[in-house]
C-alpha cells in the first residue's frame, strides 16, 4: 500500500494539526493559548512566527496551521507583518485576491521578543498603525534556548542564569503599559487558563482595525518546573493572587476585565514552582527568602490599590 503525500496542510491528519505530533512541551501554557486564538481566528490567517518555542510547532515541510505561515528571525517578525499585511494591500487594490481571499496577519513572538529583541521593529509598526494581531506568549524566560532570564522575568524566579539565593534581582518589564503608551487600537492581556475573557478579547480586537497587542502568560512546566498537569491550576492561580492581572486598553482607557476578589497571598502561586523553591525550602537563608517574598506582595498591593 502506498502512503500518501498530503500537498496541502489542510488535507492532514487531524493528528497533525496545531500541537499535535509535533515536539511541543506537555502542559504547554503557550500552546494553550494559541489553541484557543486560533480557535477564534480560524483559517483565514497568515502567522509570522519569530523565532522561539513555537518555532517548534512547524514540522518540515507542513505546518499545524490551516492557514499560512512564515517564520522569521526572532527580532524581524514585525517587519515581517509589514511587508505581508502591504502585499496583501497590493493585491486587493489590483483585485488579484477578494475581500474573501484576504487574510489577517498575526505575529507569534515569545517575550524575549516581544519586550527586548525585537521590541524596536514592534515599536514601529504601531507608530505606523499597522493592521495586524501580535501575539506574545510570555512565559517568562528564553524558553527555548536554555531558560535564561528574559524582560519578562518575575523578580526572586530563579533561571539558568540567575541562580543566586535570591533568585533574579530585577523585576519583570511592564509591557503592557509600554505598548500602551504607542496608543494602538487595542492592548490586552490573557491567560489560556481564563478561556471566556480570552474569547471576548480576541473577538472584540477582530472588530477593530490597527495594531492589537495581546500578552498572554504563559506557565511553562520546563522553566517554571511543576508537573505539565498543573499548567491550568498555575495559569488561574496568578489570576487569583493577582499576579497576572487581566486588563484591556482599548478607546484611550484601561479597564480590568477580571478583578479577584479576595486575593490569595502570592505564596500561594510561588510555591507551586520549582523556580520559586529556594523561598521556601533553605531554612539558613528563610529571612533573606521571607524578605523576597514580601517585596512580591507588596508590589501585588500596590498594584491593585484603588482598582479593587
């Protein structure tokens, strides 16, 4: 019997499709998320993939996605969308493709991308008010290349490259005020974990035209260390710790779209995490520990004092 030869990604395997097969972590926050953009999304999609741990979806010569897909170098995928979303342009102004024909351009980047490689290319196709989606799936870390600390790195979180008793020294860069101070369409952040207030983001910003930046955490079993099981557990706990607050900025205004009431004290998040044990488990370094640990709770008050 002769295999066949799929020619084109839609006439997969099902087994095939976005995740599935391919050499992705178990337990995967990331992919969580894109599951279910893409869910929102549909077909009707061009990806330009930087590069990172997504990268790692595409098996040569198919890719998961129904749609297309092109990857890019890991600071270049802004400028990627660019040149994709004016072709596109292009095309619909010589009637080579219909309205039906065109697609949405949405950049895929890790936070290493998004807040520090690749943030200038970023920067600039909102200033020029680029219509496409980014999506940053921020695990908090250089995930791909060895768990190095990134921008987005939470302060006390041990890395590959932060492995004092403390932990890493600085504090994780606020993106999402940073994005917002480029005034583009729409700015939000989600969480896999949090499927409805996803949902109603992504179909909100479908509605909207211009650059709309989405920050998703994204809890990963392989840097963070915990059991691929507990990823949606971790991913609803740092929402209700108030960590990873989820919020929209859309027509010049932030609003939190979920404010947890009765907030868990950040412990609660903290110890589910190899990457935190150090705070927990080394009794002659436990005031130095108990020290970090306040530092992250009174940051978290601050936060949210005069939004609760």
């Amino acid at each position: 019997m002769v295999e066949p030869t799929y020619k084109r990604v839609k006439d997969l395997p099902s087994s095939h499709l976005l995740g599935a097969g391919t050499s992705m972590c178990a337990g995967c926050g990331g992919l969580e998320l894109i599951h279910e953009v893409y869910d929102i999304l549909g077909k009707n999609t061009v990806f330009i993939n930087a590069a990172g741990c997504m990268t790692l979806l595409s098996i040569y010569p198919y890719t998961p996605f129904r749609g297309s897909w092109l990857y890019t170098a890991m600071g270049s995928a802004p400028a990627g969308a660019q040149g994709v979303r004016d072709a596109l342009d292009i095309l619909l102004e010589k009637k080579r493709i219909t309205q039906e024909e065109d697609l949405q351009v949405v950049v895929l980047t890790g936070d290493g991308s998004a807040g520090g490689i690749g943030f200038s290319a970023t920067s600039g196709v909102m200033d020029r008010k680029l219509d496409f989606f980014y999506i940053c799936y921020d695990n908090e870390a250089y995930g791909n290349t060895g768990g190095q600390f990134s921008e987005a790195t939470p302060h006390g979180a041990k890395t590959t490259t932060s492995k004092g008793a403390g932990g890493y020294s600085g504090t994780k860069k606020d993106l999402f005020s940073i994005w917002v101070a480029h005034n583009p369409v729409y700015v939000a952040t989600v969480v896999g974990a949090e499927p409805l207030d996803l949902a109603k983001k992504i179909e909100k910003a479908k509605e909207l035209k211009g650059p709309k930046m989405i920050i998703g955490l994204s809890p990963c079993p392989t840097v963070w260390s915990y059991n691929p099981k507990d990823s949606v557990v971790i991913g609803k706990l740092a929402v209700k710790t108030g960590i990873w607050p989820l919020k929209e900025y859309v027509d010049g205004v932030v609003v939190h779209t979920k404010i947890p009431k009765n907030r868990l004290p950040v412990e609660e998040y903290l110890k589910t995490q190899g990457r935190f044990s150090h705070l927990f488990n080394e009794e002659r370094e436990r005031k130095k520990s108990m020290e970090i640990i306040q530092e992250i709770q009174t940051s978290i008050d601050e936060y949210w004092k005069g939004i609760e």
